[in-house]
C-alpha cells in the first residue's frame, strides 16, 4: 500500500471511532489518565505537523502557532505544553476547529507525500501511523472510561461487536522446555524501539494456560474473599485495594445482587464466560496468587505466543519494563517516545479486542502503571 493511501486509512479509522460521539463527549477528562477525544484528533495531527510538515515541507505554514502548546503531549524537545491534568479544561480550539485542522493538515500532507520523500521521512511516517493507531486504542478506552462513568451508562455503539476467538480446544496447560530463547523483533517491517535489541533469555521449564481468567473465574475469587485477604496481595497492592475500596474489576456493579458491566452497548448483566478485563496489576497477581499460580514473565510469554491465541486483553506480565540490551533512545524529540517510560511501570503483552488490525506483534512491548484498570487488561496464568 502506498504512504497516501495508508495515511487516508489510518486518518478515517480516528474519524470513524469519533463518528458515534456528540460534541460533548469529545470535552471532558474525568481522570488524569484519560484524555477529552477532542485533545486526541487533535494531538495525532500536530504529530504529523510537528515532526513531518514543519521540518520537512518546504514552505508549510503552521496551522495555528498556539497549538503546539495545546497539543504537545510529553515532548520536552518540543517546547512547554498544557499540564495533563487539564487537558479538559480545553473548551477552546473547539471540536469543529481542531477537526479544520485535521483538513488542513491532511491537505498539506497530500501535497508533500505527492511529490514524493525521502525514507528518512517515510520511517517517520511510519511511525506517526503507528502513534495514530496507538491513540485509536486510547480513544477507545478513554471514550469507554467517559461514557461508562456517566451515571446514566449510554452505549457508545448498539453495532460494537468484540472480534471473535476461539476456545482452546483443551484446557491443559503448554508445557515449555527449559531453555535459550530468542526475544525482541527480527525482521524488515515496523517495530517500536523498545522491542530492540534481540538477545538470548534462559528459561527454566515452565507451563502456559491456553486460555485467558473468565468473569466466572474472577467471580469465584470476589465470592471467596480474595479482596479481603491480604495474603494475596503486594503490600502497595493492599494499600490500593483499601485505600480506594476497590472489590471488584473497573465498569462491574452489583446491582440488588446482580453483577453487571459497562459494556460499549452500556449497562449489561455480566458476560460470564468473556475474559475478565479492566484489572490492575495488582489485581492479576492476586487471582494467580490466589490459584496458587502466578504471571508469566514477559520473555515465557513470547517464547510460548505462537501456541495459544492472543489478542483479546492485554495480559499483564510478571517483568518490569525495562531496556533492552544495547536499547538506544533515537536523536531528538522521538528518542522521547518510549525510553524515558521505563521506570516504575509493567509490561503488558499480547493486544486487546480495541487494538487496530495490524497494529498488533508477538514482540510488542505495552507498559502500565500496577494501578490502572481503564485499559482492556487480562489475566493468562503460567507455573
Ligand atoms: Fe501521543
């Protein structure tokens, strides 16, 4: 697919998630974490007006000189920026003009992708796709987090439907020779720089479940007390339970005894046998501790991904996000991208049923605090 071709794409698929909200719905930010879906649309295009139009096109005039302090999200290369936490205190550039922005942009890009570009510039490109869809997901889940804490639950779309996945046909755990294995990307096509460098990990023996933690499985431990016995859990974790009484995953309410879950389509009784979603770290270790099991770490999942299917959560690991070796952060502005996260956070594997088709590889490295559920996270257990 050529580079215009492939923009359009990816620009239409952010309009189309927007196409079922109202206007309101685009403003607010209830928590830090979760960004108004206006700031999103907004954010990707200065990405590809920051890091392609204004260096790289000859001529280009910017948009609107102010937005590089509205949209910038973390860049410190870039320039000061509005705070995170008031993202939704933006009612200005309003939704009508940030999506003339947009225009103008994909203008612009039209232009200079049709004379044709260096593959210097085409690697960036390719990156501002990937950013793209990154924040698709984010849509996404913040639309999900925005709507699904409106006390009256309206359905973001009735047409959401989860792709489907097939049960494993046997239950049994995969048994994985101990061994060296290789981790990271290999090959010609796109990859973020924290999936580099490939290197050799020893594993000890270990085993897989071929299927992700069920409601009705997670049920179980809430009936059982798993929330109230801090044997299963990390000291901050049992700080983060009591502190903010958490009993049960993000979007569950017991209704007059009844459990049920915000859902794309709004208020449901809970879907007994989907994967268990919307769980902290802390949470996942607590179900496996509670089974008498425990996480894979991040090179035992990819070492065993081609023998189960993955896709449908984003399944929290054992491993802190770390470099890899011989990890270097790229010159300028995009060395900022992934390196200056690796602190404090886990990795996430897999992807999840609101990751872009086509985003997704056995080698990608997600990254989250141990606190936050609002992703679409999940548990697989390993021994
Ligand atoms: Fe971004």
């Amino acid at each position: 697919m050529d580079l215009i071709t492939r923009y359009q794409e990816v620009r239409r698929r952010t309009e189309k998630i927007c196409s079922y909200l109202q206007t309101e719905d685009y403003v607010v930010q209830p928590v830090v974490d979760v960004s108004p879906p206006k700031w999103h649309i907004g954010h990707v295009t200065w990405f590809f007006e920051t890091f392609i139009l204004k260096p790289y096109f000859m001529g280009y005039e910017e948009f609107n000189p102010d937005y590089n302090f509205v949209f910038n999200s973390y860049y410190e290369t870039v320039g000061n920026r509005v705070i995170r936490t008031d993202r939704g205190n933006l009612s200005r550039p309003t939704v009508i003009e940030i999506y003339s922005y947009r225009k103008y942009v994909d203008e612009a890009m039209a232009n200079f992708l049709h004379d044709g570009i260096s593959d210097d510039v085409k690697e960036l490109m390719v990156l501002g796709f990937n950013h793209e869809e990154q924040h698709q997901e984010l849509l996404m889940t913040d639309i999900k987090y925005i709507l699904g804490h409106n006390p009256l639950f309206p359905a973001y779309n009735a047409e959401y439907a989860a792709p489907h996945f097939a049960d494993p046909a046997s239950d049994s755990f995969i048994k994985m020779d101990e061994g060296i294995y290789e981790i990271g990307f290999t090959g010609d096509g796109f990859c973020f720089d924290n999936e580099l460098n490939r290197h050799k990990v020893y594993l000890n023996a270990y085993e897989m479940s071929p299927k992700l933690v069920t409601n009705a499985e997670y049920l179980e431990f809430i009936n059982s007390g798993g929330y109230h016995d801090f044997r299963h859990w990390h000291a901050e974790g049992w700080d983060w339970v009591k502190n903010n009484k958490v009993g049960a995953p993000l979007y569950w309410h017991n209704i007059d005894g009844g459990w049920h879950h915000y859902t794309y389509h709004g208020l449901e009784p809970l879907h007994l046998k989907a994967p268990v979603t919307h769980i902290s770290y802390f949470e996942a270790y607590a179900y496996a501790s509670w089974k008498g099991l425990r996480l894979p770490t991040e090179f035992e999942w990819e070492a065993a991904a081609t023998r189960f299917n993955w896709g449908q959560r984003w399944e929290w690991t054992e491993s802190s996000y770390l470099p890899y070796p011989g990890f270097a952060k790229a010159p300028g502005a995009i060395g900022e991208y992934n390196g200056k996260f690796m602190v404090n956070q886990k990795v996430l594997r897999g992807a999840s049923e609101v990751t872009p088709p086509g985003h997704s590889r056995i080698t990608y490295r997600n990254f989250f605090q141990t606190n936050l559920r609002w992703q679409f996270t999940g548990i697989r257990l390993a021994k």
